[in-house]
C-alpha cells in the first residue's frame, strides 16, 4: 500500500511528516493514539512508518456505524467488511461496554501487534482536537506498553487545490503506573494537541 498511498496523498495535499525519527525510540507492542480527520486517516500511517518499517503490521480500532451516510451504505452493501478485513481493522460496538470492546486488542498486543486507536472516537472535521474518550487510556492501563501520539491537520484556504496536510509524530509515552484513568486520559489528549498545534 505504500506506493499507491505515497501517490494518493501527495495529489491530494501538500504533505508534511515530522518527528519519524521517533519512531526509532520505541518496540513492538505498542499504542498509537491519534486524532482522526477523515475516513482515509488509516492510509496515512503508511507513509508515516515509511517503506521499510519493523512495525507493521498494525491494526486498527474502527466502528462500522457512522455520521456519514455514504460510509453506512458502503457499510451496507459489504464494502467496509471487505476492507476492513483487508487492512486489519477490528471492529467495537458502542454500548458493548469498554471491557467487551476492548477484548481484541488486549488480545493483539499481547501477541506482540501494535493497535492504533482514536481517542476521540469519531472523525472531526473541524479545526481542532476533541475530547478523548477513555478507551486509550483503559488500554494502555491494561496493557502496559508506551504510546505513540500522532497527530493530523489540514490547512489552507478553501478551494485551494491542494491543502497541506500536517503530520506530526511525538516521543513515545512511558505512563507511570500510578496514573488514574482521567491523568492518563489527559496526558494523551495533551501530547496529541500539542503536536496538532506545533
């Protein structure tokens, strides 16, 4: 996916991707938490971990009901089951419960596979990073392993031809254990925005 993703995104934007030398600083298993700016947010994370990379492959935390109802149709007619099989995606089910939801990727990381998740649990459009959830959070307090905060951004003036899309990665998180489920919560909402504002 490499070639066809390096293609896509730089027709489309203008695109920036600092701090991938941190990705030097941390082992499988781990978390990435990022804020989440459209349905195609995924494909970006292969241009991110470049073309030679130890960390794949990952596997991401999704939904398959949404706000949009072009993406429930596809969901509909099989297309994201499909593509979600494709590319790794395990599904969570609003008002399963966290525990339930997060069975899967407990699962995953202890077999050593790195889980991307986001936070803020629906794509956001508007300039900015919403309030996290606290799925990332329980997660990582289940599971021990650092996390990896990314974060997205599109700017420019509307009808441009091609805005430019930030991508900022920042330093592996190591969260004391002594942390509450609300600190943790913070310190990634914290790292996520301060790297979208950078």
């Amino acid at each position: 996916m490499w070639p066809i993703s390096w293609v896509f995104f730089h027709s489309l934007y203008k695109v920036s991707i600092s701090g991938q030398e941190n990705l030097k600083k941390i082992q499988k298993p781990f978390i990435i938490a990022s804020n989440h700016i459209a349905s195609y947010d995924s494909f970006l994370f292969r241009l991110v971990l470049k073309f030679f990379t130890p960390h794949l492959p990952l596997r991401f935390m999704a939904v398959d009901k949404f706000d949009y109802p072009h993406l429930n149709f596809l969901t509909r007619i099989g297309v994201i089951k499909v593509l979600y099989a494709l590319f790794g995606v395990f599904v969570v089910v609003p008002g399963r419960g966290l525990e339930e939801n997060l069975k899967t990727a407990v699962d995953i990381i202890a077999n050593g596979g790195n889980i991307v998740i986001y936070p803020e649990g629906k794509i956001v459009k508007k300039d900015g990073v919403a309030p996290f959830k606290r799925g990332a959070a329980v997660l990582e307090m289940k599971t021990k392993v650092p996390i990896l905060p990314v974060s997205f951004r599109i700017t420019g003036e509307e009808g441009m031809a091609r805005k430019k899309l930030t991508v900022n990665v920042g330093e592996p998180l190591w969260i004391p254990e002594n942390m509450s489920e609300e600190n943790v919560t913070q310190v990634l909402y914290n790292s996520v925005t301060n790297l979208y504002y950078r």
